[in-house]
C-alpha cells in the first residue's frame, strides 16, 4: 500500500503537469479563432486537473523511496501521463478512437514520432499544438519535471529524476542531482528556443517554428505538415533542423559544459570521445549514403544526394524521424545504412532513442579486450572511455541490455509479421518503435505512417514504445514485483 501511495502522488503532480500543458493547448486553440479543439482541451484540462488534485490530496509524502517503489514510480507516472495525455484526442474525435488515441500519445510522450493521422493539416492548431508538446515534456522526461517541482530544498528527491536515466548518461556530471536536473532543463529550453527563433527566420511562421522546434529538439518528429520538412524545400530550415537535431542527441551535460564551461565540468562535446565517434559514425553513414544513392541514379546531382542523405541519417540516428523524401524509394544498400542508424542512434543523456552509441563502443571495446585476454588472461584490461573505467561487469552489464533490446525487437518483428506485414515493414517497425524512431519502411515508411495496423498491433506498438523510452528494466522490475507479490 505504501508503494501505491507513493506512486499515486507523483502521479498527481504530473498530471498538474499535464493540465498546465493542456491549458496553453487549449489557449492556442482559442487564439486560433477558437478551433473545434477547444472543448475537448477544456474538458481533457479538466478531467486530468481534478484527477490530479485528487492524487496529491488523498495522499501522504514520503520521505524515503527505495528502489522498486522508484521504478513504480517512474512507470506509473508514464503511463499515467499517456493515458491522460489521450483524452483529448479521444475527445477531439475524428480519426482519433480510443485506440488511435493512445497511439498517438504515447508516440509523443516517448518521442517516437509514429502516427496514425493521414490528413495532419485538417487536425485544429490547438490539438496539434497538444501532440507536439507531448513530445516535448516526453522528451526532457515526466518524472524529471514532477522532481524538480516537488523536490525543494530537499535534494534526495530529485534521486527520482535519476531513474529515468541510465548511469552512461550521468558520467559526465559528478554533482548534486538537483543541479544536474536543472543543467539537462537549461539545454533543453535554450536549445528549443535556439532552434524557434533560427526556424522561424529561415521563412517558417511563428506556429510552425515553434513546433517543428519543439519537435526537433525532443527528437520525435511530429510535423504540422503531411509532407513532413518536404512541404517547405528549404535548404535553410534543413539545415537548422540538422544542427537541433544532432545537439539534441548530445549528453547534455557536455552540451552544458561546452557553452556554461566550469572547474568541475572539463568534458564537452569537442574533446569526448563518444562525441567523435557519434559523430564519425553519422558521417560515414551519410558519405555511404550519398555514394549509392549517386550510384544508383536515385538522384540526378551529386549535391541532391548530399542533401536528401545528410538529413535522413541525421533524422534517423537521432531518431527525430522527420523526412524531406520517400525512403522507401532508395536502394535496399541505404535501407540497411539507416536500419543500423536506427539501431544504434544517439548519445545516452540525450533526448534520443535507441540503443545508444556510448553502449555499443563499450561493448566493442570490451570485446576487444576478451579477445586480448583470450590469448593473455593475465592482461586483461579495464575499458576506459573518457577518463571513466568499466571493468568486467560494467561491460557485462552493457551486453546484457543490447542482447535484451535486440531480443525484443527480435520477438516484435515476429508480431508484427504474424499481423501480416511482410518482412522488411515488420523488421522496420519493431526497429522503429522499440527506438522511439518512428518511420520504417514500407507502409509505416517516411511518407506513410500507422493507420493501416491492426488494433491489436497499434496497442502492441504502444507497448514497444514505452519499453523503449524507459531503456526496458523499469517496466521489467515493475511487472516482476507485481507477478512476485501475486
């Protein structure tokens, strides 16, 4: 019961969250000449502010959390958040029953980017304005916001915001937790600002700024336009998006100590090796790219290849998963270029999916070293990354997940070929929505989306998106604890 008590009050104070969200939606809703999203965001503001007020009222604080209620509570403030975060476009109505509802919010909450809309230009700015700014409170993490609002003077609270994130994604910060909470929120609004402003100069309006930024700097890739960046043919807003985008999938801890540098904080993006790997790696895979798409005729100019490939790897690896062209028309060569980049992806400590870079060169290093004991085992040596050890069951560790992720995107391929996609679309697919990526190939492709699965596998999407977005162990430990005490 103290378990239940504890969880439910976090959950109020998201849901206050979400009601502050739902109130400036509904806002734009009514400056847009009060859209026919307005009742169904004041009803949704409603619902989830006295639901919300209930949960904190009817519950004590604690003063001390341990480690499974942790994870209850960063599990049921999540799903607490899509479910309420589903209302108003069940509400809203349209193309959004019950279940298209929930796909769609937890595509924005978990940062996704899949939808089920097939006309995105006909939905009200003020529901619009909603599912890009799931996304962005998706993207910086709920329970990482309820921390900072309930924490006070009281740093072991913010411990919480710490389950939301991998121990890679913290090495580089060594400080109080409060502070590194609110060093992740200063990137996050600069860089979401940064971008507005850039976006909006480059020709957008101020709307469509302000939620392709939004959009770009959680790394989802909600569009206001059906067309996705197509619409615009800008190689301006292209190339603004590139930078957000990539920063975006930066630990933000070094994008801090890059721009705000201190004593404590010597690391930035410029002198870390995961960095330079990242970003060595996108390169490669746009040089590659860019070769067979010239190759195979796909483009007429060296520099149209250039252009269509640099913002696809980019939008891909930072599993943003905006789109300027129909991918599904490329050569199966750069089909695999990007299924690995859609693997692999960003940096832990980002707003992107994934199974993170700084993981896989942890695992080849440690490979390497294996081998190296193979034929020495008395010279086996730590692995160290940027000043940071890892010894055998660091490594051990690291393995161990990529295993599990390749595992369930293994299993997801199975469903969703047994829900009659073929091969290519299902691989694609569980790639897609176990990395929080959001296009595939084939019918859920850059130009495509979701609308055509069945219920069964939209809900099977959602649950592929979450295990995703909480790296898999939070949502294991919680349904063992509960099987445990059943």
């Amino acid at each position: 019961m103290k378990t239940i008590n504890i969880t439910a009050r976090f959950i109020g104070f998201a849901l206050i969250g979400l009601f502050v969200l739902i109130t400036i939606s509904a806002l734009v809703a009514w400056i847009d000449h009060v859209d026919s999203s307005f009742s169904a965001l004041i009803i949704s503001a409603g619902i989830t502010l006295v639901c919300g007020l209930a949960c904190i009222l009817f519950t004590k604080a604690a003063h001390k959390i341990n480690i499974i209620t942790g994870y209850s509570i960063v599990t049921g403030c999540w799903v607490a958040s899509c479910l309420f975060g589903a209302l108003p476009f069940a509400l809203y109505g349209h193309e959004f029953g019950i279940v298209n509802a929930l796909f769609e919010s937890v595509s924005g909450f978990t940062t996704t980017g899949a939808s089920i809309l097939n006309d995105i230009e006909a939905v009200p700015k003020g529901l619009l304005f909603w599912r890009i700014a799931t996304s962005w409170i998706g993207g910086i993490g709920v329970v990482s916001l309820v921390s900072i609002v309930i924490s006070a003077n009281d740093d072991n609270r913010s411990i919480m915001a710490g389950m939301e994130l991998s121990t890679i994604a913290k090495e580089y910060y060594q400080g109080r937790r409060k502070q590194f909470i609110y060093r992740i929120l200063t990137v996050y609004i600069v860089l979401t600002l940064a971008s507005f402003f850039a976006l909006h100069f480059a020709g957008m309006t101020w709307f469509d700024a302000a939620t392709h930024a939004m959009s770009a700097c959680s790394t989802c890739g909600f569009s206001t336009k059906n067309n996705s960046i197509a619409f615009f043919d800008s190689p301006l807003i292209e190339g603004i998006l590139i930078v957000s985008m990539m920063l975006a999938a930066v630990n933000f801890s070094l994008v801090f100590s890059t721009f705000w540098p201190s004593g404590s904080n010597r690391k930035n993006i410029f002198n870390t090796k995961i960095v330079r790997v990242f970003l060595g790696a996108v390169a490669l895979g746009i040089l590659g790219l860019t070769i067979q798409l010239k190759l195979s005729g796909t483009y007429p100019t060296i520099g149209k290849a250039v252009r269509e490939a640099a913002f696809q790897m980019c939008s891909i690896t930072t599993t943003t998963g905006f789109a300027t062209t129909d991918t599904n028309l490329w050569p199966p060569l750069c089909k695999g270029i990007l299924l690995i980049g859609a693997l692999v992806c960003g940096c832990s400590g980002s707003t992107s999916g994934g199974i993170k870079i700084d993981r896989v060169w942890i695992a080849m290093k440690g490979t390497s070293e294996m081998f190296k004991s193979l034929v020495n085992p008395n010279k086996y040596e730590y692995v160290r990354i940027d000043g940071h050890s890892k010894d055998e069951n660091d490594i051990s560790a690291v393995t161990t997940f990529i295993m599990l992720y390749l595992l369930i995107t293994i299993v997801g391929t199975v469903v969703f070929a047994f829900g009659g996609m073929d091969f290519h679309t299902s691989l694609s697919a569980s790639i897609a929505c176990i990395g929080n990526v959001g296009p595939g190939f084939g019918e859920v492709g850059s130009m495509g989306n979701y609308a055509g699965l069945s219920s069964f596998l939209k809900l099977f999407s959602t649950g592929m998106m979450l295990f995703g977005r909480l790296e898999i162990y939070p949502i294991l430990i919680v349904l063992g604890n509960i099987v445990r005490k059943r």
